[in-house]
C-alpha cells in the first residue's frame, strides 16, 4: 500500500516538473536564466502536518510542495532543517545540511547542464572551503566567499590554462601564477584579474621579462632577458615615446634578436603578449543564493515568505540572493536578519552606502573622479582588427569622395528604398575605381548613398574633414569592450565620430525608419536624437564569408572641456546601477540611473526648449516602436579644488559656500546666455551651462529613482543626447517584457512597450531636469 502510494506521488511529481520544464525552456533558449519558483500560501496539507507533527525535534519528511518542487530529509519548524535533499523544478538539485530553511554547512549542489559545487555552504552562499566542477570543464578547488572565489585556490580552465593563487571577489588578486596552454607562464602580483604590479613572463622558447606591469602589459622598470644571456633594460610602456632603455649584448658573443635593427620593445605588446590573455572561464546561470524555497508559514507565527528589501539602494536593480531565497525569513530576530543582509549584499556586491558613500551622507564633499587613460586601444599593424580598418577606411574614402549629382533637401521616395545600396569590390591589385591596397579583398555596401550624403549636408559635416576624420594617418581606436549589446565601438583619433558595428536586426530598422528620421531631424535643428552619418556593410571575401555591418555617428560627448561625470539615462531601475566603489572608478565609466546625485536646473529659455525638444523627440521614437533609448549626460564641473574635492557655488542659504572661490552668478549665468559671442557656442546639448543640484538618496527607500533635494548647487557645462534608438519592440523584447515582469513587476524593467517606455522616461527626464528659478 505504502509502495502504491509513493509511486503515485513520485509519477504526479515528475509530470509536475515535465510540465514546468517545458515552459521554461522556451524563456532560458532566450533570456539564458533560470525562473524560479515562487513561495505559495499555506495549504490544508501543511495544517495536517503541525498538527501530526508537534514534536520540538527534527523529524523525516518526504514533500512535494505548492510548486512542484521536491524535498526529503530532515524538517523541523516547516523548514528544512538537519540532512536533506531539495530538488527544484527546473533541475538544479542540493543535497547536504540544513538550518532552518537555509543551506548551511557542508552540501552538493548540482545544475541542469551537468555542473556541480561541493563544499561548504554559509546562509545560502557557496563560502567557505569547495570545488567548482563546470559543464565545459572548468574547474576551481579553493577558498569561496558569497559564491565568489575568494581566498587562495586553484583554477583549471576548460582551454587548458591554470591559475594557482590568491583571489579577491571572484578575479585574481594579489600572488599568483598563470600557466597558458602553449607553454608560457607569469609569476608574480595580480590586480581585478589582471597582471598588476611586480612579476616575471617567461615564453615558452625562453625569453622573460622581469619588472613591473600594470593593466596586464609591461609598464614602469624592468629587464627583458634572452636565454643567450643578452638583455634589455629600462622604462616600459606601450606608447612609443615614452619607451627608453639599453640593450646589452650576450657575453657569449651570440647574436641575440636584440642585437637585430628589427627588434624593438614594442615588439612585446604587439606581438609578444597579444595572445596572452586570462581566460574568462565559464558563467554559471543561476547561483545556489539565488534558488527560491516554497515553504509554508511557521507554527511560531513567523510571517509567510516574501521577497524582502535590504537596502533600497542595492536592493533596486540588482538581482540579488535575498529577493530570491524566501527562506532567508527571521526565524524570531528580524533586526539581526536585516542587518545581516545588509552586511552580505554589501560585501557582495562592493557597495557600502552607509560609509564614505557621499549619495547618501550629504555632510560628505562630492570629489571629481580620478582622470581616466584615454579611451581606446589604437589599432595598429598586427592587431586582429587592422585589416576591418584597413578596409573600413578605403570604404569611406571610396563612398564620400566619390562624385555625385547635387541634391536638394527634399528626396525621392525611392532614395529610402531598403534594396538601395551599392556593392563595390576592392580586390588587392586595385581596380579602374578603386586603388590598390594592402589589406585582403573585400567587398565594400553603402547602405541607402544618397540619403546619408544629404544627412551628412543637413548637419553641416564637411566631406574632406569627415574623410581626414576616419581615413587620415592616425588609426582608429577600438575601445576595451563590447557593450551590452555585443556590439563593437571604434572612435576616430580626433573623437568627433563612433563607429559602431550593427546586428542585421539593428540594420533592418534603420533602414525601415530612416525617411521617418530624416523627416525629423531636418524638421528640429535641435533634435536631441543621435545623428547617423553612415550606414556601411565589409564582407570578406574567402572561406568565411564574413559580414561586418556598422553605422557612423556623432560622438556626443567630444569636447574641449573635461568632462567629470557621464550618466546613462533610461528611467529605469533593473541593473541601473553601477557595482564599483567611487575609489575604483575613474571619470571614463558610465554611471547609471540610480548613481545619479543631482538635479539639472537650465536657465528658463533653456528648459523651455529642452521641454519641448524631449516631447517631440519622443514621440517620433514612440511612432516608430523604438524602445530602450537612453540620454546620454556629460557633465564638467566649472569648479574644483586643487585636493580634487567639487566647489559648491552657493547652498541653500542662497550664499556662496566659499566666498573666496571664484563662481558664476544665476544672474551672471544669463548675462553669459545672453552674449552674442557664445550663442555659436551653445546648443541645445551641447556646451550648456547649468547649475546641478546635489541630491541625497534615503537608505531605507527601495524605488527612489530621484533623491531628495538639498540645495547645494554646482555649476556644469552640459552634453546631452538621446542615443540607442534602434531597438524596436520585437518578440524578443515582448518575451522578455513578460518573464521579467513576473520577477520583478513592470515598472523597474527597461523592456516595456514603446507607449509606456515612452511616457517612463519623460517623466524621469522631466524629474531630473528643471527650471532655474
């Protein structure tokens, strides 16, 4: 009989899980995540239970709960609590201690595709002492902390790399050796998963380099040494000029590569070490924290599980363990609980609001952010990018100075024709139109010619200095990484123009906006939208066939000024957030919503402008289902002190903070709107003066997208910008609109329906943004 039944429960059970996986492989082939399963309300099967069971001692229990999920061990309180194994439906499994509702001591813990973590477990957290076995592979045996590997431990990467030695939340940090798959090793100091401070390189036919290194190459005093004996010795750096030392030849009188005309120490960053880079390793998809328990209330009258705010400030945006795990409830002291969540959510993820974090203390100075290196890496010969360059850069000169018929401002229908494009071939040898050229054949597609050439006269871009720009001598830069969106940016050495590579989604909607575009921006001078030069596809000839779309635009933040602060503004609050303390950023990284500390007060004209411009310019992205644009603000502070702390120009006593501090008045702040000579100067966007007002945010408040006022002022030069404006309201979107707002609700996500997307970032624009009275 007993047989019977549990063969029952096991069959509804599995039915149970082959129906929840089922709909859930749909979301994880998109979103790549795992949904979790809510905690439900208390049934008629759990009051049997307490009352079957009113012992105050653990006892054995085999449950299927609410949501289909699975648990057999030990249970005490109606949590799981002693030994036990915990299946959810989605297929992650952990088997090990329990204490009251949390994974605590030492358990396995197993995901779908075939990845386990056995060690020890603290409050939910892979911490402590354990091993990482990936799907791929990858494996880690070592010290953990809050699911980051933290301590000394041991890596072995799925390619065949390894690192032995000590880590910091989840990188290398501090001694270490890394071994390379082809022979090659470094032995010495790491910083944020990088080669930072005193090592040795050794390559596999011998050579080394002995000295300092920052940001993983080479840099300040050190020895390179030839297993002849020779060696080379001085200050090192990647920029050329700032390269000196002395070669000293082998005393065995061998004829050492650096005793050759054609060695030099820019050799070891561009050839040397560009391979060598650290293995970023495998991503797990969901954390063991993360996992959410159906559990039923306590029978000591704890409240039902519910998804808790730690700490408004983190909490918003931020997918973290807490607002997964229900079981993280009091079990009687909830300010111990809190403060507890607060202590490990801050530690994980780097953010410390209650310190030196001057959102939330206003007694705290704002500081300027320390300069940055200059964006971008140059694409030299021997970079894996120089011939997409090459061929980009022949493109460009080919498609502008091509001759054209003039046109006016009011085109032909079929000008926006997507099928309007021109294929040119650039074989090596060159052609009766094209030069020759060192780079591989290629074939060069100007998307839609006669309308971006138009484009590029409405906005006033001269041909030979938009050429001289992207095809002059000095090499574009590529920057350190792709953004969110996978796509690639190239900035010209002059910083006037970006250059960004395009999906073939993202081209199909230009393409199918571009006459509602061009109608805008030639109606409104002062559109706020971003501006599109060039539309442009390279496919490499050969075996790969490779297609390589990008888009050229202007570089909103290009100026004469430092700029001091870049912000990212959606309106949003789901991952609005930057997770680097202020000491670790320089003024390069771009802030989000929720880092903003200030209101912009422009000077009435302005703001009425301003006002009017935000309408238009969304109602034309509304009209055309674009979705997930940002603004994107660049702020330089008029007055900073010479420890680097930012001058306030008056508070809210309406006095100047510092009297001795040299300020523009509001009143002198007109009278410079108002000089013939600066008008050129000033745009809507561009070159905008303004007073910022500090803002202070509430720890305790979950949703503050705006903080509270204090009348501290500062005076800014504003860039601003509308920019991402390529993104449509696809299925994708919608699917993802639907998942998160199940986990998150719709009004912190930034995927929601153009309308709604539309009318959620006026009102936060028109919320940060007011009159300067």
């Amino acid at each position: 009989m007993m047989n019977r039944e549990h063969n029952s429960v096991m069959r509804a059970w599995e039915a149970t899980v082959r129906k929840t996986q089922a709909a859930k492989k749909l979301a994880n082939g998109i979103f790549g995540t795992t949904l979790v399963a809510h905690a439900d309300d208390d049934n008629d099967n759990d009051e049997d239970d307490n009352r079957e069971h009113s012992t105050d001692e653990p006892y054995h229990v085999e449950k299927i709960l609410p949501n289909g999920d699975y648990y057999t061990g030990q249970w005490y309180d109606n949590f799981p609590n002693g030994h036990g194994k915990y299946l959810w439906t989605d297929g992650c499994m952990y088997v090990g201690e329990w204490y009251k509702g949390k994974t605590m001591g030492r358990g396995r813990f197993t995901w779908p595709a075939g990845a386990t973590y056995e060690g020890e477990f603290k409050s939910g957290y892979m911490d402590g002492t354990g091993t990482y076995n990936g799907r791929t592979g990858d494996t880690y045996r070592g010290q953990w902390l809050m699911n980051l590997r933290h301590g000394h431990g041991m890596r072995n990467y799925a390619n065949g790399d390894c690192y032995d030695g000590e880590w910091r939340r989840g990188l290398q940090e501090g001694i270490g050796r890394y071994q390379w798959n082809n022979g090659n090793h470094y032995d010495g100091e790491w910083k944020n998963g990088e080669m930072h401070g005193k090592g040795v390189f050794l390559w596999g036919n011998g050579n080394r380099y002995d000295g300092c290194w920052e940001d993983g190459v080479p840099k300040g005093n050190g020895t390179y040494k030839w297993p002849d004996g020779a060696f080379y010795v001085g200050n090192w750096n990647k920029d050329p000029n700032e390269q000196n030392g002395t070669f000293c030849p082998s005393l065995s009188g061998s004829n050492s590569p650096g005793a050759s005309l054609d060695w030099s120490p820019q050799n070891v960053y561009n050839f040397e070490l560009s391979d060598p880079r650290v293995c970023p390793g495998e991503k797990v998809s969901i954390l063991p924290s993360q996992k959410r328990l159906a559990i039923w209330n306590s029978t000591k009258g704890v409240e039902k599980p519910r998804s808790v705010s730690v700490d408004g400030r983190v909490s918003v945006g931020v997918e973290r363990a807490f607002d997964k795990m229900s079981m993280w409830e009091s079990d009687g002291d909830s300010n111990d609980a809190s403060d507890l969540r607060k202590d490990m959510d801050g530690e994980l993820l780097g953010l410390h609001h209650d310190d030196n974090n001057p959102k939330f203390k206003p007694s705290l100075p704002l500081r300027v952010l320390k300069p940055g290196k200059r964006q971008g890496e140059a694409i030299s010969k021997g970079h894996k990018n120089f011939d997409l360059m090459l061929n980009l850069q022949l493109g460009i000169r080919h498609s502008v100075g091509r001759p054209a018929p003039a046109t006016s401002l009011d085109l032909k229908a079929s000008a926006f024709d997507p099928r309007e494009k021109i294929w040119t071939r650039f074989p090596p040898e060159g052609t009766k139109y094209t030069p020759p050229h060192q780079s591989i054949e290629f074939k060069w597609k100007d998307y839609c010619p006669v309308v971006f050439r138009t484009l590029r006269k409405l906005f006033k871009v001269d041909p030979a200095d938009y050429m001289i720009s992207i095809c002059g001598n000095d090499a574009l830069r590529l920057l350190s990484s792709p953004g969110k969106s996978g796509s690639f940016f190239y900035l010209t050495n002059d910083d006037r123009y970006m250059i960004k590579t395009l999906k073939k989604a993202e081209v199909k909607v230009l393409l199918r906006m571009l006459s509602a575009y061009y109608n805008h921006v030639r109606a409104f001078e002062n559109t706020l939208v971003i501006k599109y030069y060039g539309l442009h596809c390279v496919k490499l000839t050969g075996a790969t066939q490779k297609k390589v779309r990008f888009i050229i635009m202007g570089n909103l933040l290009r100026s004469e000024y430092t700029i001091h602060r870049r912000f990212d503004l959606k309106g949003s609050s789901l991952g609005r957030i930057t997770d680097k303390p202020e000491s670790e950023m320089d003024d390069t990284i771009i802030l989000k919503d929720l880092d903003l500390n200030f209101i912009f007060r422009l000077q009435k004209a302005w703001f009425q402008e301003f006002s009017r411009q935000v309408d238009r310019d969304c109602d034309f992205l509304e009209q055309e289902r674009i979705m997930d644009y940002s603004l994107l603000v660049g702020l330089h502070f008029r007055e900073i002190s010479t420890n680097g702390e930012i001058v306030a120009s008056r508070t809210k006593t309406g006095s100047p903070d510092r009297d001795t501090s040299p300020h523009i008045s509001g009143a002198g702040m007109d009278q410079l709107l108002q000089d013939p000579k600066s008008w050129p100067s000033i745009k809507l966007g561009i070159n905008m003066p303004a007073n910022a007002e500090r803002t202070v945010r509430r720890i305790d408040s979950e949703f503050q997208l705006v903080g509270e006022p204090t009348g501290e002022y500062y005076e800014v030069i504003m860039f601003f910008g509308i920019i991402d404006i390529l993104q449509d309201y696809d299925i994708t979107k919608k699917l993802e609109h639907a998942y998160k707002s199940i986990q998150y609700g719709p009004t912190s996500i930034s995927a929601v329906d153009p309308k709604q997307y539309s009318k959620r970032f006026r009102d936060f624009i028109f919320k940060i943004f007011a009159e300067d009275s």
